[in-house]
C-alpha cells in the first residue's frame, strides 16, 4: 500500500468573461488495483482572466494539496499536465509526482473527478451562471 494525493480540475473552458475552475485533491492510501483508504479530501476553486496554463495548474494543484495534512506522490492524469513529460512536471513541484500507472490510482483520480466536476456545477448554479 502506497500514499498517494490524486488530483483533477474541472473547468478549464471560458465562463462568460474568464475561466472558472474547480481543483479537487484526493489524499488516499491504494494498491495496484483498489483504493484502500480515502484519508482527506480538499476543494478549491479558482478563476483567471486568462487560459490556464502550466504554471497556473501547478499553482492551483499546490495551493489545494498545502490545505491537506496528509502526505504522498500528486498523480494526475497527463492530459492535465498538457502531456509534458514527467520529469519536466516534477521538476516543477514541491512534492513528487507522476502520472497515474495503476489501477488504484485510475480509480482515485476518478473520485477526484466526480468531486471537481459536482462541486464546479454546484458553484456554478449558486453563483447564477
């Protein structure tokens, strides 16, 4: 068993006037193909005037993960890192990272996703968009 934080970010397209995202970190303890144990789960939203780049997702994944106390490898899926490679990544990141690689953490960055995706629609619907 191994200590992971799977990440996802919702909301990467225009709203009206500018981008309004939602990035869910996911603090879990998995094996190859099951997750164990969800540890913590953290939710923030951001918004930028401009279309969310490298930098700005490494910002916004660091802002959400300093909130857990829970420790572990960030895993994302490649497409959420503009499919750079890895090392270029993690050499951009406090904390390690990889891309997922099992079933495990497939399974968790999915959890993930159904966090960033209900709380991002759930904003949205408040906040009268």
């Amino acid at each position: 068993m191994f200590d992971i934080i799977a990440i996802d970010i919702s909301g990467r397209h225009r709203v009206d006037d500018h981008y309004f995202m939602v990035c869910a970190a996911i603090a879990a303890s998995v094996t190859a193909d099951h997750v164990e144990k969800v540890n913590q789960i953290n939710v923030r939203s951001f918004t930028s005037e401009t279309a969310p780049d490298i930098p700005l997702v490494i910002k916004m994944i660091e802002d959400t993960i300093a909130e857990l106390e829970f420790e572990g490898t960030i895993v994302t899926e490649a497409g959420d890192m503009y499919n750079k490679p890895r090392w270029l990544i993690n050499s951009m990141f406090r904390e390690d990272f990889k891309y997922q690689e099992s079933l495990g953490e497939r399974r968790c960055i999915e959890i993930a996703h159904h966090v960033s995706l209900s709380s991002r629609k759930l904003l949205l619907r408040e906040m009268d968009f």
